[in-house]
C-alpha cells in the first residue's frame, strides 16, 4: 500500500531539545514531505495535538510534571485525539511493567534511546500505514465508527499485527477487522482474553495457523518459526508480538528463541489440539525433529518425537544419548516433558524407565526403586550392559543415601563390579564419572575396599576436572569425604568437603543437597559437635521439606549420630529416646543396616543402667541384623559396640575376643576411623584382665592416632571410658593429648600434679556467673570491688595480677594502705563467697594469692572463646572455607547472650572490653550474614544484620549489608523505614543535618527514591 506522505503531521514531544532536532532531522532528510510538530513538555503537546490535526506522535517516558504515560491517558481521553497512534521514547529497554502500563494507557510501540536512524523510519512507516488504515476505517458508516470507539487500540493493534507480517493491508483483511468489530461490539467483548480467544477463531487463515503450530513447541528457535510459517514475514511478526509482550524472544547460542507467554500460550494451545488434525501436529513436530536432529540439539529434540508420539524414535535417541540429556540446557524443562509420558508407555522401554527412575530419585520420589528397577529387568533381558551398568548405579546411590537396603548388595556388588569394568571404555564421560562414583560408593560400604577405592577416586576426580563436569565433581568429592573419614584423615576430610560445599552450581538437587547434608554431619560427628548438628538439620530443612527428609535415612542416621554424642555427654536416657525414635522411623525401621547400629547402641545404653538381659538381647539382633546388611566396614562398628556392650556387662573375656577381631579386621581393610575407640577399649579391657604391658601398647596406638587425627570424637567415647584413660595416662604427654576430650566431656582440668580437677565456667556475655560441675554461682552475690577483681583476672595474661595493679587500677586515688585494706577485704569476701558455693579448695585450687600476686586457675570464660572463635573464622574465610566458617560463627552465636557483663557497673578498663566484644560480635554478625546470602538465606541473614543494628545502630557494614538484601528483594517499605531509623540515631548520636542526609545519600537514597516513585505510580494505576 503506498502512503501519501504529504498528507500526514507528527508530534515529537521531548524535553532534550537535542532529542527533538535529531529525530527531525531524521524525518525531514527521509521523509521530507511529513509535517513535524515538536514540543518541550507533555502540557504543550496536549496543546499541539488538540489545536492540530496529527497523525502519530512520539512522546518521551521520562519528562518532568506530566510524564509520556501521563500523556498517553490524556489524549486517550478526548475523541479528537483518541486514535493517534502513539510510539513511546524510553531512556533504557523497557521493562515488562513499563510495557504494560505503556499498553494500558494507549500506546502502540517502543523505542529506545538513543535512537537508531533505520530503526526510526521504520517505526515511522509502519505508523503512517496504521494512519492510512485508520483513515480507511472511519471513512464507514456511522454505526461502524460507533462499534469503532470500544475497540480501537484492539484494531489498531490488530492491523500493526498484520502490515507487519504482509507489509500491507489486503482488502480482505481490511473487510475482516471491520467484521471483527462489529462481533466484538455485538457480543460485548471487553476484555483482553475474549479479545484474543475471538481473535484465535478469526483471525486470518495463515496467521492463525501459523500461531497454532507454533504454540505445540517449547522454545522456537525463528529459523524453525520460518520453517513452520504460513504468511510472508514471520521475523517481522514475532518482532511485532515481542514488543507488545504476547511473546518473548530470548538469546539461545547462536539462535535467538521464540517464547509464548504463558496464557496466550495455553489459549493457542488448547485452541492448536481442536483446530489442528492429528496429523498435522504430528507433521510439525515432525519437521521440528529433523531440524533439531540436524543441529545435534537432544532436548528440545526429545520434546518433539514424545509429542509427536514417536516413542521408538525417543527410545533410540535415550539410548544414544544416555546421561547427556541430563547435563543440557533446559534440562529441567524437557525432562518434566518426558516425565509426562504415561507410565505403560514407559514400562515398556528400558532407557525411558531409567530417565524415569533418575529423576524420581533426583527429587526423592518413593517410585524411584521400583522404576530403576524395572529399567535394570528390562535391560538384562535385552542384555544391554550399559544400560544394566547405569541401572544399578543408580541403585547404590538409592540404597546408601535413600532407603539403607543393604542387604542384597553384599552379593549384588560382586557383579556390578564386573559389569563396571567391562562396560566402563565404552562409556561417555559422564557415564563413566556417573558409574565410578557409584562403584567407589559400592566398593567401600558394601566391600569394605578402601584402597581400591582410592584407586578408582583418584582416576575419576582427574577425568572430572578435565572434563568440566561440575555435578560430577561434587559427588566424586563427596565420596572422597567419606573415603578419608574412614581412613581417619580428618583434615583432607575437611578440605574436600570445603571444595564440594563451594562448587559454582547454581542449584543443587534435592538429592545432592542430602549428600552434602550427610557428609557435613559425618564431619560433625568427627568433631563431636552436637550443636552444630542440629543447626545442620536446621539448615537442610530450610531447603529440603520434612516430608521428603522422611523419605531418606537422614533422620534416623541423624539420631543414631546424636544418640552417640549424647552417650559421649552422660545422657544415656535422652539418648536412648533418640535412638527409640529412630527405629520406629519409616527408613530406620525398614533398614536391617541402621537398625543393627541403633540397637548395638541402645544394648550399651542399657548395659549401663544395670539392665542386662535387654543389653544382650539388643547385641545379638544386632550382630543378627548386621549379617543380614553385609557391609564389612560397618561389621567394625558393630563389633566396637558389641564389644563395649560385653565389657560394660563386666564379660572381660569376650570383649576382649570381640575388640580383637575388630582390630584385625581394621588393619586388614585399613580402616581407621573405628580403630581410635577401639584401641581406648582395648586398653582398658587388658588393663582390668591384668595385661598390663598389653593395655599399655593399646594406651600408646590410642594416643597416636589421637594426635594424628586432631579430633574431639571417636566411636565409643563414654565419660566412664575417659576416666579409666585418665587413670592409665603416665605421662604429661599423654595427659596433655587427653584434656581435650576431659574439658569438653567432663569440664575437667589437669592440674601440675596430674590430679583431677572441675574447671570453672564463668558466664560473661549477658552476666556474671561462675559454674563449678552442676552449681552456679551469680556474682550479684558480691560487691562491686569483689566482681571488678574476678573480671580484671579474667582478662590479664594467664589470669594473674599483681597485688598492686589491682589496687591502681580499683583504687586509684587512695592511700597505699587505704587500697591494700580496700583489696583485701574484696578479695576476702570474694573468696569466701566462692567457698561457700563450691567448696574449701577455692583458695589453693582456683582463686590463689602467693607471693604479692593473685591467679585464677583452671578456668574457661565465654567472652574469650568468642573471640578465639573469630580468629578462627578469619582464618577459614580467607582460605575460603565457608563452612567450617559458618560452623564457627553458629557456635558463636550460640555462646552469646549479650553484652560482656551486661547490667553491671563497669570500673578501670573494663568499659574498653565491652566495646571490643561488641566490635567482635558485629563483625560475627556481618560475616554470619554474608554467608547465608551466599546460601540465598536473604531472610535469615535480615534477622542477622538487624540484630546487629539492635547493638549499633549507627553500624555501617551491616547497614549497607541489609540495604543490598532489600534492594535485591525490591523490598523498598523496609529500607525506607531502615534509613528513617538510621537518621534517627545518627541525629541522637549529635550529627548534624547536613551531615545525616549526606550520608543517607551515599547508602543510596536515590535508588530508594527512585523505586518508592515507581511503586506509587504503579499502586495509583492500579487504583485508577
């Protein structure tokens, strides 16, 4: 159609006049007949526009007073100027919402500055022929023009559809959107969804049917769109439907994408399975197939023969492809397509049953064992020994970390170890990592082949570093994790878990993040950190719901863990509650594996009540159970508590033959992680039989293998079991290895003498408490001089002071004698109130005066491990190990209950202590908050950082620590109301006006402006 341009105005509206005299340059070199208008402001277009008669306007977004949107409703409003077509200037690509409010108020299209000449003269051309179009149409009858007013953006939208895709407007076409309308006002069509779902009954032949083949794929690459189309210029069509949000167009590699939005493109599909035959949708998938086969793209091409039901066509390609499929772009997307399959249809193929069953474990789906298990049937009967490899290692993935059904596998093992080698040159990268994986998982828990194993894990982690594979990677690490544990290589443990727990993948699956969970725990355990342990089972369970950890063996395993530490901490009834608990669990209940360990614990916890005949009924279902499992390193485990069961039950000798065997057994399979307890066992057992010089030799490998591994754990540790070493110890080396585990089990110090005594644990942070064993001592009891002296000794090097350093610093301004009398009665009565509490030997033990200078010994205060705690956590963050950072910085958050001494007057330097653990615990709360975002934790993190600003409001770091956190969440209500609180306290801290909005304005107010703007605007359109 040619367009007499001579005919036509143009309103340019802009505030830059650059802007207005490039765009008319632009329009006057090209289009040299076209009268141009221009304006500085929306007011004075308004004016313009209603004095003279324009054909189309371009009208900035962003311009003081009224703004372009502004405009927009404005000329919408008055008949003279409500069908002008309108193009909007925006500064930047406009958003999704800028479009739609654009849309609302009238607008016809977008462009963006600054501004491409080609790109303006095209937008000008397609408007003068909407204008042309436009004229044609009010030409009709009065009653059309009347249909017209409901439904002019409709068609007008509608004819840019169409020039866009033909280049003009045919006759019919023109006779059909005068049709269209008439229907529309007819049948009172008012809103957007009536509209378009008329519009996919009506709308011409080609397009319509182009649109319905389009909308049976995913993701259209436009070549294939072209291939599919039925009108001229589909490139230009989709560019029109993506700038008025019916579609997306997204960059996929080389080719760029088509993408329905989602409800117009569920009405074009429903719409594409009345209208299309059956054998027309399967001929575009059909030619969809062929021209992702052609490029090698296996996803999309597998969502295209299962929706053109070519399901052998889809076997074959599974069975090509294998693993692939899973390590592609969009894989999430196109394996919910193939798990839409129906079941039958699955059933009947070995490949399809796998996918089926890895992704059903991947997600900790309940079918996942039967589906892996039909596909391992299906593929024996074909005798496909790749596909038999895969089946099965995804089985011991399913049996170790799922359902503990290790009862097969001890004969099962066997032939998959065979199968692996012979399949495994044969295999694609990621098979063979995925098959190694699960063999080294098969080798060690089910072979007890811990050098073999290593062996295996050396080869794959070098093969999945150099091929990239970063999920592989992961798992690989975390099986070595597990290796090292057993080996007693607790540092190389720590390491690589740190390497897994760090990896950059952006999303772990629900499975992967169990595997993480579980090792974390393992090396928990190591630690004895029964905290951490539940702040780990906090931390799953803010990923992973309750009802999928129920259907693994993270709860029961999680509470024979516990049970253990517990036992370690003298409570054998908590722990035997634990461990009822646990056995009546779906998956501990179920798995002969973990209920064999939960009763061979619970048989020791009842030994030490004194109820034998329960004891040993336990530890033989126990050994029962465990012959049933398998499991040669596991048979270690039962063996250590069966046989510290026996002992515990005063029967020396078989405990001494089942600690026997269990060492054997331990160097034979080169196990160590076992071998700690069991030489501590073995020690005391030959001690109590009378062999001395063999309870000595065990005494020895116990303290070597203690100092080698640098734990504060191991298997069979009792308060009872590390009083007997204590009485065995003849050496300080010896008593210097074992305080350790006497602090933390027993709150026991060593004194010179090697004589035994209780530690005090003084509470400083959020009060003043002294605790000896189970008494507590509040030192509000005592004066304010008694507590400055107890507070003073507490920070000194060594816990020591002179005489007359305490008097200058509590009695500065008094008489030498004065002072000394002054002390001396505070640290009388300080003394006495402490022997009162807890006993006589306060005075030779812990609070000793000898020779002018006055010793607290045998002492833990919490406000100094808080701050050794931090020297640590700096440590691991700068060697970016996160989690044992995080790990830290929890247990810190534990052992703090507020301010160092809270509610007590300070004196001397005091006050400056205070400061620097509140400094401390800033900067504990900064780095905790850092590392949940880095989970993604925003929330918690918040809570975090405005604990923090509870104790400093005027904190820097945290406050723009938040701010981040709320403008990454747009959350704009919380950081307003977050800097009104800042103004607030730095105008209490004496800042003066000018300075407080400086510093507002430098933590991005203009941001937070800017955004509450635009979401005021947005809640008024709303409103409107």
């Amino acid at each position: 159609m040619l367009v007499n341009h001579s005919s036509y105005t143009l309103l340019l509206v802009d505030d830059n006049p650059v802007n207005l005299q490039l765009i008319t340059q632009i329009i006057e070199l090209d289009l040299p007949d076209v009268r141009v208008l221009t304006a500085g402001n929306a007011s004075e277009g308004l004016t313009l526009a209603a004095q003279s008669q324009v054909d189309g306007a371009f009208i900035d977004v962003q311009m003081p007073g009224m703004d372009g949107l502004e405009m927009c409703r404005q000329l919408r409003l008055h008949p003279a100027t409500a069908r002008i077509p309108l193009v909007l200037m925006t500064a930047h690509i406009a958003s999704p919402r800028l479009r739609a409010e654009g849309l609302e108020v009238g607008a016809h299209d977008f462009i963006t500055k600054p501004i491409s000449n080609v790109e303006m003269l095209a937008r000008i051309k397609v408007m003068l022929r909407l204008c042309e179009n436009e004229r044609l149409q009010v030409t009709s009858t009065t009653q059309l023009q009347q249909q017209l007013e409901g439904h002019s953006a409709q068609v007008r939208w509608l004819s840019g559809l169409l020039i866009s895709g033909d280049g003009s407007l045919a006759a019919a076409d023109e006779q059909w959107l005068r049709q269209l309308t008439a229907d529309l006002s007819l049948t009172g069509c008012k809103d957007d969804r009536q509209f378009y779902e008329a519009l996919v009954s009506e709308l011409p032949l080609p397009w319509r049917r182009t649109l319905l083949k389009l909308s049976l794929l995913e993701c259209i690459p436009l070549p294939l769109a072209g291939a599919l189309s039925e009108i001229a210029d589909i490139a230009a069509g989709l560019d029109y439907l993506q700038r008025h949000q019916l579609s997306l167009v997204q960059n996929e590699g080389k080719d760029d994408c088509l993408l329905f939005h989602p409800q117009v493109k569920e009405l074009l599909r429903r719409k594409a399975m009345q209208v299309l035959s059956d054998t027309e949708r399967i001929e575009v998938y059909r030619i969809a197939a062929d021209w992702y086969k052609e490029r090698r793209q296996i996803l999309p091409l597998l969502a295209c023969l299962m929706g053109g039901g070519q399901y052998a066509e889809l076997s074959q390609l599974l069975s090509r492809c294998g693993l692939e499929i899973f390590h592609e772009d969009n894989a999430c997307t196109s394996l919910q397509i193939l798990d839409q399959i129906v079941d039958d249809r699955v059933a009947e193929c070995g490949w399809q049953s796998l996918v089926r069953g890895i992704m059903r474990l991947e997600n900790l789906a309940d079918d996942a064992a039967l589906w892996l298990e039909l596909a391992y049937q299906l593929f024996l009967s074909n005798n496909d020994a790749r596909g038999m490899a895969l089946a099965r290692s995804w089985q011991v993935l399913q049996a170790i970390y799922v359902d503990g059904n290790w009862n097969d596998w001890h004969t099962r093992h066997g032939d998959f170890a065979q199968l692996a080698d012979k399949v495994m040159p044969t295999l694609a990268v990621d098979e063979q990592l995925a098959v190694a994986f699960a063999l080294g998982l098969s080798r060690m828990c089910f072979a007890g082949e811990l050098e073999t194993t290593q062996q295996l894990l050396d080869r794959a982690l070098a093969q999945a570093q150099q091929s990239g594979s970063g999920s592989a990677l992961i798992r690989l690490r975390l099986l070595r994790v597990r290796l090292a544990l057993h080996q007693g290589r607790i540092l190389v443990a720590r390491t690589v878990f740190e390497q897994a727990y760090g990896a950059s993948v952006e999303k772990h699956s629900i499975f992967e993040r169990v595997m993480i969970h579980q090792a974390a725990c393992d090396l928990l355990l190591a630690d004895g950190a029964l905290s951490a342990l539940h702040q780990q089972q906090a931390t799953l369970s803010s990923e992973c719901s309750l009802q999928l950890q129920g259907r693994t063996l993270i709860d029961p395993l999680n509470g024979y863990y516990t049970a253990s530490l517990l036992v370690a901490r003298d409570q054998q009834g908590l722990a035997e509650q634990i461990i009822e608990t646990a056995l009546n669990s779906p998956r501990g209940g179920n798995s002969d594996h973990l209920r064999s360990l939960l009763l061979q614990l619970r048989g020791w916890i009842k030994a030490q009540s004194g109820n034998d005949d329960a004891a040993i009924d336990d530890l033989e279902k126990g050994l029962e159970l465990r012959e049933q499992a398998g499991s040669p390193v596991c048979r270690l485990e039962n063996l250590l508590l069966a046989a510290i069961t026996c002992a515990t039950l005063d029967q020396l000798p078989r405990a001494h033959r089942l600690f026997r065997i269990a060492l054997e057994r331990s160097h034979r399979l080169s196990e160590e992680r076992l071998r700690t307890g069991l030489h501590a066992w073995m020690a005391v057992v030959s001690q109590r039989l009378g062999q001395e010089p063999e309870a000595h030799e065990h005494l020895r490998s116990f303290f070597d293998l203690l100092r080698r591994q640098r734990t504060l754990f191991f298997w069979g540790l009792s308060p009872a079991l590390l009083k007997d070493l204590l009485s065995l110890v003849t050496t300080s080396l010896e008593c210097e290895l074992l305080l350790p585990l006497l602090e933390k089990y027993l709150q026991l110090d060593v004194d010179s003498k090697r004589q035994v005594l209780a530690r005090l644990q003084v509470r400083t942070l959020g009060g003043f408490t002294v605790q000896k064993g189970q008494e507590c001592f509040n030192l509000l009891q005592v004066g304010q001089s008694s507590r400055l002296i107890l507070a003073l000794l507490l920070l000194a090097p060594r816990h020591t002071l002179s005489i007359e350093v305490l008097m200058g610093q509590l009695w500065p301004d008094s008489p030498p004698v004065k002072a000394r009398n002054s002390f001396d009665a505070a640290h009388s009565r300080l003394r006495k109130a402490l022997e009162d509490q807890f006993g006589n030997d306060v005075r030779y033990q812990y609070l000793v005066l000898e020779k002018g200078m006055l010793s607290l010994h045998h002492v833990r205060f919490d406000a100094q491990i808080f701050a050794q705690q931090m020297e640590h956590v700096r440590y691991h963050l700068q060697r970016e190990q996160y989690w044992q950072a995080e790990q830290l910085l929890w247990r810190m958050e534990r052992l703090w209950q507020g301010e160092f001494l809270s509610g007590y007057d300070l004196g001397a330097d005091l006050p400056r202590y205070r400061d620097q653990y509140n400094q401390l615990r800033l900067e504990q709360l900064q780095a905790l908050a850092g590392l949940l975002v880095r989970r993604n934790e925003y929330q918690q993190a918040a809570v975090m950082l405005r604990t923090g600003l509870l104790l400093d409001p005027t904190a820097d770091a945290l406050l723009r620590q938040l701010l981040a956190i709320y403008r990454r969440k747009t959350d704009t209500r919380a950081a307003e109301q977050l800097l009104k609180e800042y103004h607030a306290a730095l105008f209490h801290e004496g800042y003066a006006t000018e300075e407080i909005d400086e510093l507002i304005e430098a933590f991005g107010a203009h941001w937070l402006r800017t955004s509450i703007n635009h979401h005021r605007e947005s809640e008024n359109n709303e409103s409107l």
